[in-house]
C-alpha cells in the first residue's frame, strides 16, 4: 500500500472514531437531560451551617431535578448568593455615624432569584489612629 493510501485510510477511521464518540455523548446528553423548558429553581441549599456545598432543587411540570452548588463562604448574605452585583468605589467617611457606604447594581441574577436592582452596604471607617511609629533601631559609633 502506499503511503497516501495509508493516510487517508487512517484519517477516514480517526473520522469514523470521531463521529461515533459524538453521537454517543448526545445520546447521553438526551438521557440525562429533559424537553421541559420552564425550569423554577430554588436557593442553594449548603449541607451543613450556612456556606460550601449544597444542593439546588428545580422543577419543571411534574419532573424535579437537584443541581449541586456552592455558596462561597465569604458571600453577601444580605442579598442571597444568586444575586451579582456591580459595586462603586466606596464614599468618604461620615463624621457623623462612623461608617463609609457604597452602592451596587445588579448584574445578574441566577436561576431566577429575586433581586434587588440597586443594593446599598456599609462598613465601619479605618481608625486613622493607627501607630506608624516603630522603633528606629541605629548603629551608634563610639
């Protein structure tokens, strides 16, 4: 046989192995996955205290499916996890109430949970009392 031959020989069984290992992931994908469209999705649920693994549950007509999740632990519990928000720079400080404040606005919300558009925080201003002064350690000469 020669070698071109022997090239598209090898290239037309890469091409049939290609196609068959397509097919069967679609095969699966169609197995697994459901025609409903209207899918309603719960909060992630963590499996233990209020942050990390979990579970989200969804339905759709008479199908219910759970979807693994994860809250991060640092999230924002004031807005629920599935809400994202695009926050400003923060504002000066308030002389007044000691706190510095700033804005958000929603970005995305996930599997259709109920956002606020505009969220606000608060924090607590640096104290500007904080000690610079260390201890100048010099070589003297005798």
């Amino acid at each position: 046989m020669q070698p071109r031959g022997l090239l598209l020989l090898l290239a037309l069984l890469l091409l049939a192995a290609t196609a068959e290992a397509g097919k069967a992931k679609k095969d699966k994908a169609k197995k697994d996955g459901s025609e409903c469209q209207d899918w309603r999705w719960g909060p992630c649920v963590p499996n233990s205290k209020d942050c990390g693994l979990g579970y989200r549950e969804g339905t759709c007509g008479d199908e219910s499916k759970k979807l693994k999740c994860k809250i991060p632990c640092n999230w924002k519990k004031k807005f629920g996890a599935d809400c994202k928000y695009k926050f400003e720079s923060w504002g000066g400080c308030s002389a007044q109430t000691g706190v510095k404040t700033r804005s958000g606005i929603l970005k995305k919300a996930l599997y259709n949970a109920q956002c606020e558009e505009i969220v606000y925080v608060s924090k607590p201003c640096a104290s500007k009392m904080k000690s610079k002064s260390k201890a100048k350690k010099g070589k003297g000469k005798d």
